[in-house]
C-alpha cells in the first residue's frame, strides 16, 4: 500500500474482502484513513491484509460477527459493506453491536444461479425475484428498527452524481498514480476473442476466489 490519509480514529466494515468490490473497498476505506475490517477466507486473508485490511476474520466461521465485533473493540463505525450473499444480515448483526449506523449493499440477498442458463428467463425470474424483493425489504426494515441507514449501492448508483465524479475523475487517478491503490484482484486471462467468452463464463460459475476472470479482445 502507498502512503494513507491522515489517520481517523473510526473503522469500516468490508464483508467480502476478496471479492472484487471488497478488494477495491478496503483500499479505497484505508487510503482514506480508516482502519478496516473484513472478512477473507484463510486462503486469502494475505492478499486482503496486503491491501490494507488491518483484521480479517474467516467469513465461513461460526464465530465471524463475534470476532469482527472483538477487532472493532469500541472504535466508532463510519459504515460498512456487505458484499455476497448473506452478507447483509450479517453485517447488521455487526452494526448493531458496535453502533454503527450505515450500511451500504452491493449484492442481491438471494442468488442469481438458478437462472444461468435458461433459455426462457421469464417464469423463473418471478419467484427469484420475489425472493430478492422480501428479503430486502425484511433485512432493511430490521436495519432500519436498529436505527441502522441501509441502502443498495450499484456501479450506475455513482455514474452520475457529484460522488461519481470525485471518485472516478478525481480519487481513483490520483491515487493510482501515487501507489494506494492497486488493480485487483489479480485477473484470469482465459483466452483471446469472442469465441472464449462461452469458456470464460464456465469458468467463472465454476468457481473463481480472489480473481477477475479476463477475455482478450
């Protein structure tokens, strides 16, 4: 990591640090000046840390809220992340011990998966969908009776807003040039051209940690 900002006294939260977002996330959080948090399985804890998380907790742990509460020990919260599939909840059950009051989202609350693949999206989308509805509105409502501010965060979300603007045309130039932020993760060349892209999305359901599958064109 590069040099960081003048250093706060406050953490942020990334749950799902070695995802793509969460990587980005604790990079962006530490070159800032929090501290963060997050959580990595044990096959990735080193690249998160090197990146700038300051603990990593095993997100597969029965333990994980209880010892992402034991590393904030006290500190204020200025938010946190929740990035994957269960991860709302979960940093919710966070916040709202360590009295933290915002929460962004970046991840549906039900899986996508059961509609790769299917040649007629439509019947399938509504019951996936519907799921995706309530457990939204459930999850934001407990947040929301917790005094915790949750809300979805997509890529357009800071297309075109003042954040956006900073941030793409200002922050992420500037701190590329200076060494705080790095490209990652590291990506998965599968191959060159339009007639891989097939092989590439195989691969990327298959199963990939810690990587950004990549087709040359």
């Amino acid at each position: 990591m590069g040099p960081a900002s003048e250093e706060k006294n406050e953490v942020v939260m990334v749950w799902g640090g070695s995802t793509s977002v969460g990587m980005n996330a604790i990079q962006l959080a530490r070159a800032a000046g929090y501290t963060v948090v997050t959580t990595a399985s044990a096959k990735n804890a080193d690249a998160v840390r090197s990146l700038g998380a300051d603990v990593v907790v095993d997100h597969r742990s029965s333990s994980a809220v209880d010892d992402l509460v034991a590393a904030i020990a006290g500190r204020p919260v200025a938010g946190a992340v929740a990035v994957g599939v269960g991860s709302t909840d979960a940093c919710i059950d966070v916040l709202s011990r360590t009295g933290g009051t915002r929460l962004a989202m970046v991840s549906t609350p039900v899986s996508l998966d059961s509609l790769v693949g299917r040649r007629h999206l439509f019947p399938a989308m509504v019951p996936v969908f519907t799921r995706i509805g309530l457990g939204t509105l459930r999850s934001t409502s407990r947040a929301r009776r917790l005094g915790i501010r949750a809300g979805f965060v997509w890529g357009s979300s800071l297309r075109d807003d003042d954040t956006g603007e900073c941030l793409w045309g200002e922050v992420v130039p500037r701190l590329l040039a200076e060494g705080a932020l790095r490209p990652a993760p590291a990506p998965l060349v599968v191959g060159n051209g339009l007639e891989v892209v097939q092989d590439a999305l195989d691969r990327q359901r298959a199963g990939v940690s810690a990587q950004k599958v990549v087709v040359r064109l």
